[in-house]
C-alpha cells in the first residue's frame, strides 16, 4: 500500500498550537526548521513514520463541495507551489487552532514537513506530513565529568510514539488525494476526534482493504450478535465461525457471498439470517452492498493478528484457539454440562504438552 523506505524529508516548520477553549494561543515559527545534525533528521524521520503500521487508506471529502474542505486546499496549494509550504504551514496551523475547542484536547507542538520518494501502491510521490506531539514521557539523563558523574530528571518526546499524525500521498488528487493517519486516544479519554474528523475531515478509500476488513468486522459482528445471542451458539462456536471466515478470505482471491454462505455459513436457516443480518448492519454502518471484491491480503494478515480467539471463562480460566488449528478445533474441544456440579464444561484432547 505505502512505504517509507527512501522517503527524505525536503521541508520542516515547527510550531506550537494550544486549545482554543482555554485560550492558549498558537506559538508561529519564525521560519523553516534547518538541521545539521544528521542522527536527529534520522530520528524525526523514524518517529514521523514508525507508527504508520495499519495500511488504512482515507481521503478529504466535503459534504457540498471538495474545495471547501480547508485542509485539502492548503495541501493542494503546497502541492501546486512548493515554495509556498511555510505559508501554508501558517494557514494549516490555523485551522488546527480553530478545531482544537474539545476540553481535552492538548497543546503540543504541530509539525509539517514536505517529502520526496515515498511509494504508494507501487508509485513514487510527494507527500506531505502533518503530526501533533501531545505526550511527554520522563527520562533520565546522566553526564560524565572529572568529578563524577550526575543525574538529572527531564521529560522528552517517544519516538516509538506518534500522538496525532498524517501523510497526504500526492496522487488522486480530484478525489480528495490518499491520506494514511495515527490518532492515538487514550482509553477513557473521551476527546472527540477532532483529528480525523474536524480538522482533516477523512473518509474511507473503499479498496479492497476497505472491503475486507469490513467483511471481517460484520463477521465478528454476525458471530456474537447473532449466532451468539438468537440461536446460542457457544463462545466456542462464535470463534470458530470467525476463524473459518478468515480461513475463507485467506484462500481466495476473490469474495463472492454465494461462494462465502455456502462454504462458511453452509446452513439454510443461518445463511437467510447472515443475509439480513449484513444487510442491516451495512445501512447501519453506512456501507455501500459489497456481494463481491478482490480480498486484500494485508487486511487478512491484520485481521490474524488482532483476533484474540480466546474463550473467557468467569472461572478465570481463558482458552485460546489458534488460527492454523481453528479448523480442526471442533475435533480437539468439547463443551458439556456436569449435573453434579451444576456447571458447563469445556474437554480438551491432545497429544502432548508443548
């Protein structure tokens, strides 16, 4: 999807943006950042970049009128005339200022930098970089001299950690360009997304990506909602059904809902009740009917890795049923009830202990 391996960063400004309910102001650099300390352009490069794991595709949109979208015009001016990137770098900051009114949201610094040889969908492009530091985390710093040495508290920036950030990949340009972003939100933080929503204002690319990882999300849904609640199928059973979606996904190429229900649905009654079910859930969601797409192989891979598969008991005992045994689970796992204890039981048959 995108790759930063020869990206090289060609400008950088650094600002200050506050929360504008509080009235904290924005701090304006008073020109472009020039470093000529190699090992921090490194580092910048590698805390702008390194969170970007989640292949996710979004682009600007408008409900009227794609120009009227502020953040997509400034990235567009930039694009045009690159020489005007400080300038727009002020009207950006600006913006940010006038979105960041949620009573939670912090003030950090507002970076924007202007890069060359980034790879999207196998096309090299400019893209533009806008990210947020919001966090600072404590750290310990020792300095060595004749008399000893001495340490010293101090609070500096993660690198291994993006707050908020974005990459505008200059290509598809009419259709609101392609934006990749990080927005970490605290649990129980209730920040509005403020990010995402009002500032950049995104919607999804609808790829194959998209599409997949949607299937993904209404199976888990179907599974615990439905197969779960109405017809009560056991925790067993609801990750199984999961994982034979996936196993299906993992070995085509193609999505066909035919060729899904009857492969990993199979039953009659449960196939019409998917059916309504999908149906629902897409208005629901907002998503357009998908009956067929080419599978994405990455979201798979991202969907394998975020699946717990795990059977939670209030017993405190957790099962966990792997991927590449899911299919045969239903020979190695069997769920009773013991009359004498009064209590469902799951049986567990193997081998060998590993």
């Amino acid at each position: 999807m995108f790759d930063f391996t020869g990206m090289q960063m060609k400008q950088l400004v650094v600002h200050h943006v506050g929360n504008k309910l509080r009235g904290e102001g924005f701090i304006v650099s008073p020109s472009l950042h020039h470093s000529a300390d190699g090992n921090a352009e490194e580092l910048l490069l590698r805390y702008f970049s390194s969170s970007f794991k989640e292949k996710v595709l979004y682009k600007f949109f408008h409900e009227t009128d794609l120009h009227l979208n502020p953040a997509y015009m400034h990235a567009s001016s930039i694009f045009i005339r690159p020489e005007s990137f400080y300038e727009q770098s002020l009207n950006l900051l600006q913006h940010l200022y006038e979105k960041s009114v949620h009573p939670q949201i912090k003030g950090g610094e507002f970076y924007a930098a202007y890069f060359s040889g980034c790879r999207i969908n196998g096309q090299e492009v400019d893209a533009l970089g806008m990210f947020k530091t919001e966090r600072r985390d404590p750290y310990l710093k020792v300095v060595a001299s004749r008399a000893g040495s001495s340490i010293a508290a101090d609070q500096g920036i993660n690198i291994r950690r993006l707050d908020k950030g974005a990459f505008i990949f200059h290509t598809e340009s009419t259709d609101g360009y392609r934006v990749a972003i990080v927005d970490a939100v605290s649990k129980g933080d209730n920040e509005a997304m403020y990010w995402k929503e009002e500032f950049l204002r995104l919607t999804d690319v609808q790829n194959e990506y998209f599409h997949t990882r949607q299937h993904v999300d209404l199976c888990r849904d179907f599974a615990e909602n439905v197969y779960g609640a109405e017809y009560q199928a056991d925790k067993k059973d609801q990750v199984m059904f999961v994982h034979n979606a996936l196993a299906y996904l993992e070995q085509e190429d193609e999505f066909q809902l035919e060729d899904f229900v009857r492969k990993v649905v199979r039953e009659p009654e449960l196939i019409e009740r998917f059916r309504e079910h999908k149906q629902l859930y897409e208005i629901n969601q907002g998503l357009p009917p998908a009956e067929a797409f080419s599978i994405s192989e990455q979201a798979v891979k991202t969907a394998k890795r975020n699946l717990k598969g795990l059977i939670k008991l209030d017993t405190a005992i957790e099962i966990k049923v792997k991927t590449a045994t899911a299919e045969t689970a239903e020979d190695f796992i069997e769920r009773g009830y013991d009359e004498k204890k009064g209590m469902h039981f799951y049986k567990v048959y193997f081998n060998a202990e590993e």
